[in-house]
C-alpha cells in the first residue's frame, strides 16, 4: 500500500519546518523527518492508531496520531493512505 500526502498535509508540514527551524534547523529536519517516517509505516499497519474523533460520520476508515505537538489525520482507503492534515495540537480541533 502506498501512503500519498495530501495539498493541505504538505502545506501544513511545511509551514511547520519554517515555524520550527526560525529557533533551530536541526530540530526542524528532525520533527519531519519523524513525521514522514511516521506516516510511511502506515503503510505496514495503517490501523495502529485511533479513528479520527473529529471526523463527522466517520466511516472507520478516517484515523489521527499526535507527535510532537502535530496532530496528523489521515484515511486508509483500498490501494493508498492518504494523509489528509496536519494541524498543531493548540490550534482549535475542527470537525470536518
């Protein structure tokens, strides 16, 4: 199965690099890089984490994990996951 990023996701992911490598470029490669590994092995176990409890009518295909701060929503459809967003965890959760 093959993991596919999303517009919004890699925005997100790249505003995050910016917004952390102001402080430090180090910890900024360090964070996505464990993002991108992350969502890489979804591709062995893409249900290792919760479904989305901010996805409306969640059809269980919809699930998140939170590290570093960063919340990553992402669907397991039949051929790829997609990773759908990204949003920093003291940002408002919005339901969608």
């Amino acid at each position: 199965m093959v993991v596919v990023w999303g517009n919004s996701a890699k925005a997100e992911l790249k505003k995050a690099f910016d917004y952390i490598s102001l402080d430090s470029v180090q910890n900024a490669i360090m964070v996505r890089d464990i993002k991108i590994d992350m969502t890489l092995d979804l591709a062995k176990n893409p249900e290792k984490h919760p479904l989305d409890k901010f996805k409306t009518s969640n059809d269980g295909t919809w699930l998140a994990f939170e590290k570093h701060h960063y919340r990553v929503s992402y669907r397991v459809l039949k051929d790829q996951i997609r990773v759908v967003r990204m949003r920093h965890t003291s940002q408002s959760p919005l339901k969608y």
